[in-house]
C-alpha cells in the first residue's frame, strides 16, 4: 500500500522568510513518481512538480526548489524569499508509473500563511 | 497540459437530491479521475473513469451512490445521488495522460443543507 505522510499540519511564517514542507513517501513500486500540488483559496489544484523516482537530483524553479531523498522516502518543497501569494494549502502526492497505476495517493496537505 | 473545465463551479443542494458534475477536457485524454475532498480534508479518489466502459470504483464508493459515465475522450460526468449534509464537498476531476502528470480541474463546491 501506499502512503504519503505531511507531519505539518500548518506552518505561518513572515514574508521573505524561506519555509520547507515536509513529505514522508511509503511505496512498495520500484518506480513511482512523486507530486507537489498546489491548492490557493480558490480551490483549484496546481501542478507544481513531478519527480520521477529514477531521478534524485534536486530542482529549483524560481524561489521553489525540491529535495528528493531516496534513502529517508523523503521529497521536501522549500519556498525561498516567500511571498504573500505563497499562501496556500500544499500537496504531496505518489503515484506508480505503469498505465493503469496512476491513481494519485495525497498526504494530509499542509496549510502554509505567509504573514505580510 | 490540455484545459480542463467543471460545471457548476458551485452549488446549494437539498437534501435528498442530486446532483450530475460535468467535466470537459479541450483535447483527447486516456484517463479521467473523480476526487471529493471534504472540508479541511485532503483528496480520495472515487473511481477512474473509463471510456466505453463502467468505472472503477475505490473501497468505500459505489454506483449508485456516485455513477459516473464517460461517453468520449474528451468528456465524463459523476453524480452524487440522494445527497445528504455529509456529501458537503469539494469535487474534482483531472485526467492524464500517458502514466504520467495529473492535471486536475477546478473543482465543484457542493453544499447539501
């Protein structure tokens, strides 16, 4: 079974302070990919990454950039220079690679507030 | 990524009625997925939608309770029947394609009083 642990249930800090979210991955596929989604008030879900479980290199893009550890099942989201529009509820999210297993296992979400 | 639209974006429901969500994808897309999210929750999936046949259902939904067709690749919609308070939801569908990225719509807001 899978299971996608955010320990975080909510996290404030101040504007241009950097924050990282935390994700814990459970898999039992040698192949899987991970996900961060975000969720603004609005509702609507954003892509913001996939990771393949092949590839372990660390991305940046902007102020976000990951941190993929095989060895501790981790894949942590850090935000730089945070920004009011940051505020939003963040998804970890597993899946396996193979048509036919890509149902989409969410943690619990982390609800981050960027105080201005 | 393909646009993909929901309708209604939200809506107020009485008990004991229901409801069908529609869910439209601007291209051609192998699977469609069907999420509720209950306030403050995360996301569960209810079933995979599958084009020209039934859809497969997670632990815990059933048919008759949320069916679901998908008439075309573009194109699938879920009903949430015989609504109660506890179907309070956001609901959303998403799609992918080739294994890979799901992108997700923007979501139905369902209030049953």
């Amino acid at each position: 079974a899978q299971k996608v642990t955010q320990a975080q249930t909510e996290i404030s800090v101040v504007e241009k302070e950097d924050v990282t979210l935390d994700c814990v991955y459970e898999t039992r596929d040698t192949t899987y990919y991970l996900f961060w989604y975000k969720q603004p008030p609005s509702g609507e879900l954003v892509f913001l990454i996939r990771r393949n479980s092949f590839d372990e290199q660390n991305e940046i893009s902007g102020r976000y950039s990951w941190n993929f550890q095989k060895s501790t099942s981790s894949f942590n989201f850090t935000i730089t220079a945070s920004q009011v529009v940051d505020s939003a509820v963040y998804f970890c999210a597993l899946s396996g690679t193979n048509f036919g297993n890509e149902k989409l296992t969410f943690g619990t979400g982390t609800r981050l507030t960027i105080i201005p | 990524s393909a646009v993909i639209s929901q309708k209604p974006s939200r809506d107020i429901c009485q008990r004991g009625t229901s409801l069908t969500i529609q869910c439209q994808v601007d291209s051609q897309v192998t699977m469609m997925f069907w999420y509720r999210q209950q306030p403050g929750q995360s996301l569960t999936l209810i079933a995979t939608a599958n084009q020209g046949s039934e859809a497969t259902y997670e632990s815990g939904f059933v048919i008759d309770k949320f069916p679901i067709s998908r008439p075309n690749l573009t194109f699938s919609t879920l009903t949430v029947s015989n609504m109660s308070p506890e179907d309070s939801s956001i609901y959303l569908c998403s799609y992918v394609v080739s294994a890979e990225t799901q992108y997700f719509g923007p979501g139905t807001r369902l209030l049953v009083l």
